[in-house]
C-alpha cells in the first residue's frame, strides 16, 4: 500500500469502445509527478508525459506497436510517424527523451521478417539513442522478455537520446508477480533504473555556506611580481611575529620539533596567502547565468505559470497567497513592459475568473513566445561569443582553445550519490551521511591487510629465501649522499621544478606559495626539510590526505569501483620526497642495483626498449625460418598496485639492496599511520586510517613499486624455464662461411605494474605463472586472472589449461586461459600487437583516428591556422604514439592523414587538387609532414636505445639480427637496403624501415657494431656492383650456396672470372639452368673486352688475401677431351706449380691424368696470358700429340 500512495498514474486509452483492453500508461513516483507540465496521450498507442525541471525538460514517452500478425498491424506505419513527429519537436525544443516501448520486434529473432518491421529499432540507433538493456548487459546478451513454445525474444526496450541528463545504473529483466493466483501478462519486465536526482533543483548558496560544503581557492593567474613580492613579505612578518610570541628564547630553529616547524612555517603561508593573494569560495554546485533582461523574463514567465496553476488546479490552495499573487501581477506586468518596448498593459479585472485566466494565459502566451525568442537569440549569441573566445584564445591559452575545438570533455566525479547493494538489491543513496559512510567504507576496504606479517625470510621458501637475501658486493657507503643535508641551491631548484596549477594537500599551501618564499620563511622550510631527513620522519599533519576520485575509463553509474583514488598530499612534504627520489633513483641507476630489469621508475627508463623487443620477439617468431621455437605470451593484469604494497615486504627489498636503516625508517613512515579524508559533493568525509598500500600521489611511489617488484622479477629471470631465445648471427668470414651466434633470453617484459610474461613452451609458462602466483600470494598482491590475455604461437583460439607448481603458497593448481587467434591484436603499453605480425589493424587505426578528427571539426567555425595547429600539436602526436612498432611508408601515411589536408584546403579556400608541395608552401602558417614527423620519432627512440648503455645487449642483438636477416657483410646503416625494400618479412621491421626510409633523406646513422674478424671489403660484395634488381634476382644463390662477393667468383689469383662451368663445378651456383642475367652483366662489367681468358679490370681485381677458390682435385671418372679444363699440377723435383689443361684422366687404379702444358708469356706477370708449352724438361713424351705433356 506505501507503494500505491507513492506513484501517480497516467493513461491513453484507445478511442475505440471496442478494445477497451487497449491503451497504455505510466506510473511516476513522488516526486517526479510535481514536474509533469502536460500529458499528451495518442489513440492508445502513445503516452508523452513532459517535465520540467531546473534548466531541464524531459519528455516520457510510452509506445505499444502491434504484432506483425495482428489484425492491427497496418496501425504501425501512423504510430511510427507519430513518434517520430515528438522526437523531431523535441530535438528542436531541447528536450530529452526517455522512450519505454512494446515494439513487439526482436533484430534477432524477427531477421526473416519484411525489413520494414524493424524499422523503428534502426531509426532510434540512428539518432544515436541508448538501448539501455544491451548497452549495460552481460557478456551473454540482453535477456528475453518474452517467452513462448517455440522460444523466447526480446520485444521490450527502454531507450534514452543522446545526453540523458539522469544516467542509467543499471538495467535487469524480472518476472511478474501473479494477480490473484493468475499470471496476467506473457511478457517479464523490464526494469531501468535511472538516477534523477542531478535533474532537481540544485543546492542553496545558503546552505552551502552553513554545511561548509564551499571551499577555497586561490587565483593565481596574471598575478604580478609585486603581489607576490607582498606575500613573501607578509609570510616573513608573520613568521618573525610567530616566533618572537611562542618561541622566543629559541636560538636555532633546528631545535624546534617536526610538528613545531610545520605549524610555524604553514601558519605563516596561510596568513600571508589570505591577506595577500586574491580568492574566491566555489562549490561542486554550479549555476547557469543569463543576461539580466533574460533572467527576467524567465521569472515572469514562471510567476504567470504558478498564478495559473494556483487558479486552475483542483487541489486547495491559500487564499491569502493568492492574493498575493494577484496584487503582484501588476508588478511583473509593469516589468514585462520594461523588457518589450511595444507592450503596452492591458485593462484586466480579476472577476469573473474565468475572464481573469484566460486574460492570464494570453500573457503568458505571450510572454512564452518572446521568451522562446530570446533563448534562441541567447544560444546564438552565446554560440558566437565563445567562438570569438576560442580564437582569442588561440594566441592567449592554448590549452583552452584546444578543449572547445575538440569539445574535449573534462571527466570528473560529483560524489553526491552511491548505488550499493544492499540485501543482494541495488540501493541508490542520496543522504550526506550515508554517501561518506560508504565512501570510507569502499577506500578503507578497497585491499584488505595481508593475513600473515611477515618480518624476516625465515619462514619463506627457498626460493624467496634467495630472493630476498641481501646482495653481494654492494658498498654500504653507496647510499651515503641520499640523506645529506640538502644545500639551499638544491632545495631553490627542487621546488622551481614542481608544477603549476595543481591542487594542494589539506593546509592548501600550493607550490606556488612555496616558489615564493624568501628570507627566514625559505630558511624555515629548509630546516624542517633537513630536520626530516635528520630524523628519518615527518610531521604529524603530514600524514593526513585528502582523496579525490577520478573516473576509470568507463562511465561512473555513481558506483565507486569506477572510481580511481587520487591522493593529494601536502607539497613540502612532496618537494621533500623528490629529493630523496632524485638522488635514491640516480645511485641505483648508475650502479645497476636492481637486476629485474622493470624499464620503468629509473632514470632514463621509457617504454621504447619494451615495446621494440615485444615487437622483435614476434617479427623473429613469425618470419626467421631458422627458428623453430614456441612462443608462449601471458599478459598479466595487476590491480591496485601501490595499494595493496605490504610494507613489511618493502621493508625486506630495501634490505635486500642494501638500503641504509635511517632511509628506510624515513620511507616506512611516509606510509604508516596515515588518515585519509575523501572529497565529496556534501564536504570532506571525517578522517579514516589507511590500513595497507603506499599513496598513488607520492614521488617516491613508483621507484618503491619498482624495488618492491624487483625479487620477482630477478627470480624469473634466473629460475624460469624454456626462455624465448632472441638469436641472431652475424656473417664473420665467407671463407668458409661462417657466422657468430648471439642469443638473448627473455622471461619477461615489464614495464611498472605492467608485467608479460614470455616463453618457448607450455611448461615456460606454467613455471612464471608458478612463480608469480607465490610471489603475489607473499606480497599481498592482487592479480585478476580473468583479466590474463594468452597468445600461443602452437594453439590459438584455444581453450588451455595450465598446471601450476605444488606450493603452500598457492590455493588454485589450475589457470584457465583461451588463447587469442593468432590474427587478432591486443595492447601493450598503448601499442597494438598481432602474432600475425601484420600491420592491418594498426593502419585502420589511424585512419579512422584522422577521419574522426576531420569530421569533428569540419562543421565548427575555424580557420585553417586552426586546423592546422591541431593537426600538428594533437592529431600527429596520436599518430605517432599508436605507430610506435610500426613505420609505413610515405605514400601510405600521406594517404592516412589526407582528410585533414582536405579539411585545411578546404578552410583555407584552396581547391582540392592542391598539391601538397604547394599546400606546405602557399599558407602563411607551418604543417608539419606526417612522414618526417614518424620517421624523426622513430629515428629517435633506436638512437636511445643504441646510445643507452643499459640496453647495449638488445641493442646489439637488433643489429646483428638484421645483418644475419639480410645476409650483409657490413653493419645495415653502412649498406643500400634498397635491393630488399620489397621483402614481405621486413614491411613491418621498425628498424630496417627506419634506416631504409632514412637512407632515402639522406640521413646516416652513426652505430657501434663490432666488424667481422677482417674486413671484407676487399673482396667486393655483390650488392655494391649489381643493380638493385640482378641482385635481389640472385636471392636464392645467396641462401643456397653462400655466394655473397666476387672473390667467391674469380680464380685464386683474383685476377681472373671463372666460367660458369667452373662455378658450377665448385659448386658455387645452381647446377641447373642456363646462365642467369646477373652473372652476364657482371662478366660484362668487370671482363676485361676481348680477353679469351676472362681476366677482369684492375679496379675489380681481389688481393690473394681475399681470394677463396681454392685448388680441387680434378675429377676423374669424367672425359674432358672436348672441354679442356685449367688446372695446376706441383712439380717436387722443381718445387714449383705447372699450369696447364686437361686433356684425359685414368680412373681408378691409376687415378691419373694428362695435362698439356702451358707457359705465361710474360716472366714479370704470370697471370698475364698463357700459350702452349713446345717442349720443356717437365714435360712426357707422347708422339700422338704435339704439345707438351704432364702426368
């Protein structure tokens, strides 16, 4: 019965006396029915009910549309009509719209009906209203909400236009409850529940003021040197005053206490600020101003409407307010004419009544129809002002001109409402009290406390025994200079370098403030920061916070686990923790404490190694024919990182590195009895202790993470199995071949809290997982495994179960994933992968990134300086972020970012066919090229790589990879890489496109590669005299016999081309087929003309050093009567080598053969030519043959 007294029915029956069953209704719930202002029914199949709330009008639309087969079916095409017409009227009227609807259609289930049946369902998606069922349904679908025989459909919705100012919590399907023992529907309902109460009216100043719910804030901007010189002086008086009052026999402020120095230097800032600084309260609560004229008009308008509301209903109301009333009428009327220079008051009498009202509504006709007027002129206007804005502030604040042109939206969190569950019910609440209670309630218990305290290794396994023990070889007196006192120098530059426009810790001392400080106050602040380091501690106030949630990337839905907490902590203490940071994280990274290698948290550190070996790993996988490898790829999800840190096991990996006792004092107790207040609409929340974790605000909160994480890390590296192996070899003699092996193993790729864990086999994968289901299991770590991401090289698409190590520390044995198809990409650090190693999705990417820019912007009033400043500072960094492990070619990128060159021709008034030369030349401002940008960042990021003596392994490996790949005999960046730019394999190779693509700019790289074992120059490669097409031709002579120079091509002397028949002997080329193209060009190159002995030009002969056609034995079985071949025979009794040409041989047992003799017809050069021998001391008589003979 309390539920009946609580809504408020609304009905359109049907106008047929025979379907009196017909009709449909509404039910609304107090208080929404005291905003309905009409009620619009149609023929009983349409209900609108509008509402108006402040600065918000909303329309409830209820449909029924009759089944296909219904004798009522050909009423469809009239209702859709009808609706349509509310849905344009209320676009045009800037009303929002909820439509609850019986469409009695199903896209599923109904697909083999006419497609005009599902028309309705296709134009609500096209004016981009929400299905709230589907947009907030599980993975299984929308439920039915009708069910029959033959099966089930879904024929109700509740649908919502495009910014529906009361968001949707959730939405679920129930069954009806029965009707005296009788179930009187077929259909489940459909229940969305929506939170209206950002629609009511918003909060007064007044109890603002009263609740505290206002806080401060002070406006820096344009603040000029001598406000500031004021302030810093007034903080000094006031300190000077402070310490002459409480403390004034103290003859060293070092002497003071922690607490003592806080509240001396904090009371000083804050009086100073107050008197010095401008402020201004503001509140979350915010207020749409009209001009004054308008919010007159307003005014009236809403005045006529309660007098004739207060004349025409049928509930009793005051008399004496009525009257009241009606002798004001003559005022707003008196101001009506001030506002309409034409108006003139009309004679009016307050009887008869119903005189009076309609008197009453001709005003307010009137007045409602100049009042529309001048909103529309209003919305003009204001459309036109903030477009003068944003170009003024294309030359003033950039920043802001780049938010209105994007339209970016500024997500924030008003925390006036919580939906929990209560009783397994979603509750929505709205009370102050309670949304701090479960505020508190959520942040508190967000990570619960480890259940054992662990205070040293003992009762650990072996394993993280060995882990955590302290390393060996480290100087004790490393860490020496980390808690020195800090210089006055250093401390100026520490808090220079803090930023601007931030918010403030709970004294709200900014570190504007602190940049502003001189004299005794700069003197003060330096004590209490040494006088932290001294005592290894901080102030009591500064372990109070404030936490202010932030969204997660999805929508709020006023449910706190879409929130993240930000933390805000007080700024000395910050200034004061960056330079422990500073000098902690620099010690560490110059000596290389830690061995994990997380590339995050230390100086230098950036995701570009990271990204570049996932992206090798996967190029060397899919395309080196050598490697039979598996890969194995786990991508880990770790939530709440610095929350849930134990700082018991912080504690243990600082004394693993050997960290001094004072600055691990000082680091436990930045995190220990903190209290947190969290930001909410309705004020702070009372304070809170944080039980477990580190705070996400603090410098020193990812160099922890990172010390935090390393046992593991290090643990991985040295214990896991079956690591995926980086090879790659490098040529180091051709003669014979021979190559250098270099191999890298990787366990892992972590970057922060990011972790992957990498692998050559299933076994591989199951021991890391093993071992990070102990490590979690130790260090109170929480790792969302249904968020775990599988890629295998061996079963993708699968379902694989993982059989973990026996381990106390470990509660499941078993880990389900299922593995992604090997064509589909998933993100690493913003960077999208693929097994397949293909660029398609990355490439789509791109392009629908730069359409989406285009066609935002295209129909906004902006100059083509505008757009092109866009184009350069935002759209270009986001290309070249996503395209990180990817280079396309030029071509390729210019067709990608073609839309905004269009966008800019077209706002700068050139024709479309302007070309792109001339587009870069004719404007008065700068584009930048896309092509130089991407190749530049990516130039960039492998000359840190290379010169970063931390990644001098993975750098080495890259090159010596690709001159193994291309099979080159010198470092890749001294080559042409021209011959292989059409190589299928190396199209998304990041570095060879990088030195490719900038080998034709022009650009060289200046790289440390280690040479083979001689140079190899001398020998003359192939790829140096070939034109780009032979030599690419002669791919599989390269592959098959190893032939890369033209010393593998010449006689031993260097000074001769062997023929192809002898090349074929030595087994230098193919056997098979007739002589290739490139060999005819290089006999024609390098052949010296008309030389029936193939001797070669000087430039192209090779030193005896380099020569490797070495003497083979001359094949027996074989008859050379008709093709002599050369050959060499030593002669013992002269000690001296005999040139001359076969003529037959002895098979076995004789294994023996004749050779005629020839002579060099030149003493001084032997290689000059030869002529047959006539008869010499050397020689065997043979009568059947006139020359000389040798055996």
């Amino acid at each position: 019965m309390i539920l009946v007294l609580l809504l408020l029915s609304y009905w359109a029956p049907s106008p047929s006396n025979s379907r009196l069953h017909d009709g449909v209704g509404l039910l609304l719930r107090h208080p929404l029915h005291k905003h309905v202002q009409k009620i619009d029914p149609w023929k009983g199949h349409l209900l609108k009910l509008d509402l108006f709330f402040h600065q918000t009008k909303i329309s409830i639309i209820s449909v029924y549309i009759p089944p296909y087969h219904s004798i009522h079916y050909k009423e469809r095409d009239a209702i859709f009509a009808q609706l349509n017409l509310w849905l344009d009227k209320a676009r045009s009227n800037n009303y929002h719209v909820v439509i609850l609807d019986d469409f009695n259609a199903d896209e599923i289930s109904h697909s083999h009906l006419p497609q005009h049946h599902l028309k309705i369902l296709r134009s609500l998606s096209s004016r981009y209203f929400t299905d709230h069922q589907s947009h907030i349904s599980s993975i299984s679908g929308p439920s039915p909400t009708f069910y029959h025989q033959n099966g089930s459909s879904r024929l109700d919705y509740i649908w919502s236009s495009p910014g529906f100012p009361a968001p949707g919590l959730f939405s679920h399907v129930e069954t009806c409850p029965k009707l005296n023992d009788n179930q009187f529907t077929d259909h489940r309902v459909l229940i969305t529940a929506f939170d209206f109460s950002s629609c009511f009216a918003t909060l007064a100043k007044a109890r603002l003021k009263q609740k505290s719910e206002q806080r401060t804030i002070f406006l820096y901007k344009n603040l000029k040197d001598d406000t500031w010189d004021k302030f810093s002086n007034e903080v000094n008086s006031r300190l000077e005053l402070y310490l002459n009052t409480h403390h004034p026999s103290m003859s060293s402020l070092s002497a003071l206490s922690l607490d003592k120095l806080w509240h001396a230097l904090k009371r000083s800032i804050l009086g100073g600020a107050i008197d010095s600084l401008p402020f201004q309260h503001v509140s979350n609560t915010h207020y749409h101003n009209y001009p004054p004229e308008l919010t007159m008009l307003i005014a009236i308008n809403k005045f006529l409407d309660r007098l004739l509301f207060k004349l025409t209903t049928s509930r009793p109301s005051r008399p004496a307010q009525i009257s009241q009333m009606i002798n004001s009428l003559s005022t707003q009327l008196t101001l009506l004419k001030s506002l309409l220079k034409d108006y003139t008051i009309p004679i009016y009498s307050t009887s008869p009544l119903p005189a009076f009202i309609k008197f009453l509504r001709s005003q307010k006709a009137l007045v409602s129809a100049y009042l529309s007027t001048q909103l529309h002129q209003h919305r003009v206007d204001s459309i036109e002002y903030y477009t003068a804005l944003r170009d003024e502030h294309f030359s003033t604040s950039l920043g802001s001109f780049i938010s209105s042109a994007l339209s970016v939206e500024h997500r924030s969190i008003v925390l006036d409402r919580v939906l929990v569950v209560i009783d397994s019910k979603p509750t929505l609440l709205t009370d102050p009290l309670d949304i701090k209670q479960a505020a508190i309630k959520h942040f508190q218990s967000v990570v619960t406390p480890p259940l054992v305290q662990y205070s040293s290794t003992d009762s650990f396994p072996p394993r993280w025994q060995c882990a955590y023990t302290p390393l060996p070889d480290i100087d004790l007196s490393l860490y020496n200079s980390v808690m020195s006192p800090i210089l006055a120098n250093e401390w100026k530059n520490t808090l220079n370098s803090m930023p601007n426009n931030k918010a403030s810790g709970p004294s709200k001392i900014s570190y504007e403030m602190l940049k502003h400080l001189t004299g005794e106050a700069f003197n003060l602040s330096l004590v209490l920061a040494n006088a932290c380091l001294t005592h290894g501690d901080i102030p009591a106030d500064w372990h109070e916070a404030l936490v202010y949630p932030i969204p997660k990337p999805h929508e709020f839905d006023a449910q706190l686990k879409n929130t993240r907490p930000i933390t805000l902590l007080e700024t000395v203490r910050k200034c004061v923790v960056k330079v422990v940071t500073t000098r902690l994280s620099k010690i560490l990274a110059d000596n290389h404490v830690l061995q994990g290698g997380n590339f995050a948290g230390l100086p230098g550190g950036s995701t570009d190694i990271p990204i570049k070996m996932l992206d090798a790993i996967i190029h060397q996988r899919r395309f080196d024919k050598s490697d039979d490898q598996e890969l194995w790829i786990v991508s880990q999800d770790i939530s709440k990182a610095f929350d849930s840190i134990d700082l018991n096991m912080l504690r243990l990996a600082l004394i693993c590195l050997h960290i001094p006792s004072l600055l691990i004092k000082f680091i436990i107790n930045l995190f220990t009895r903190r209290n947190n207040k969290i930001i909410t609409h309705h004020g702070d929340t009372s304070g809170y202790r944080v039980r477990i974790g580190i705070d996400q605000g603090e410098i020193i909160s990812p160099l922890l993470w990172v010390i935090y994480l390393d046992p593991l890390l290090t643990t991985l590296n040295r214990e896991a199995c079956d690591p995926f192996i980086l090879k790659s070899s490098a040529l180091l003699d051709y003669s014979p071949i021979e190559y250098e092996q270099y191999n890298l193993p990787v366990s892992h790729i972590t970057f922060m809290d990011d972790s992957t864990l990498i692998a050559s086999s299933k076994r591989g994968i199951e021991d890391r997982l093993s071992i990070t289901a102990e490590f979690y299991t130790l260090n109170n770590t929480q790792a969302n495994s249904a968020k775990y991401i599988l890629l295998s090289s061996e079963q993708f698409s699968q379902t694989i179960v993982f059989d973990l190590s026996p381990s106390p520390l470990i509660t499941s044995h078993t880990l389900t994933l299922k593995a992604l198809a090997l064509s589909t990409s998933f993100r690493f650090l913003g960077v999208w992968f693929n097994l397949s190693a293909s660029s398609h999705f990355v490439h789509n990417q791109t392009v629908s990134m730069v359409k989406d820019m285009a066609a935002l912007l295209n129909p906004k009033k902006l100059l083509a300086q505008h757009v092109a400043y866009l184009y350069n500072i935002v759209l270009l960094p986001r290309l070249e972020f996503r395209l990180q492990s990817t280079l396309f070619a030029e071509s390729t990128i210019n067709r990608m970012v073609s839309p905004m060159l269009s966008l800019i021709r077209q706002k700068a008034g050139l024709a479309s066919v302007t070309p792109l030369s001339a587009l870069f030349t004719l404007l008065p401002f700068s584009i930048q090229q896309a092509f130089g940008r991407f190749l530049s960042s990516h130039v960039a990021s492998w000359q840190r790589i290379f010169s970063h003596p931390s990644y001098k392994l993975f750098a080495n490996y890259m090159i010596t990879y690709l001159q193994g790949f291309l099979d080159c005999d010198a470092c890749p960046s001294t080559i042409d890489l021209e011959p292989w730019s059409h190589t299928f394999s190396l199209r998304t190779h990041s570095l060879f496109n990088s030195l490719l693509f900038s080998s034709r700019l022009n650009i060289t790289w200046s790289l440390l590669f280690r040479p083979p074992r001689k140079d190899l120059r001398p020998a003359i490669p192939l790829r140096s005299i070939l034109p780009k097409e032979l030599f690419t031709s002669m791919k599989n002579v390269r592959n098959n016999f190893g032939t890369r120079f033209l010393a593998q091509l010449v006689s031993p002397c260097g000074s001769r081309l062997l023929s192809w028949k002898d090349l074929r002997f030595l087994k230098r080329v193919s056997n098979k087929g007739s002589v290739p193209a490139w060999f005819n060009y290089l006999f024609n190159l390098i052949v010296i003309p008309n030389s029936p002995f193939f001797f070669i030009l000087q430039q192209f002969r090779i030193p005896n050093s380099h020569t490797v056609a070495s003497i083979s034995f001359i094949d027996i079985s074989r008859n050379y009567w008709f093709n002599p071949q050369w050959a060499i025979s030593f002669n013992r009794n002269t000690n001296s080598f005999l040139v001359g040409r076969v003529i037959t041989t002895y098979p076995a047992p004789r294994n023996e053969a004749l050779i005629s003799h020839w002579i060099a017809t030149s003493v001084d050069d032997l290689l000059s030519e030869f002529t047959a021998c006539q008869g010499c001391a050397s020689a065997i008589s043979r009568s059947s043959t006139s020359k000389t003979l040798l055996k």
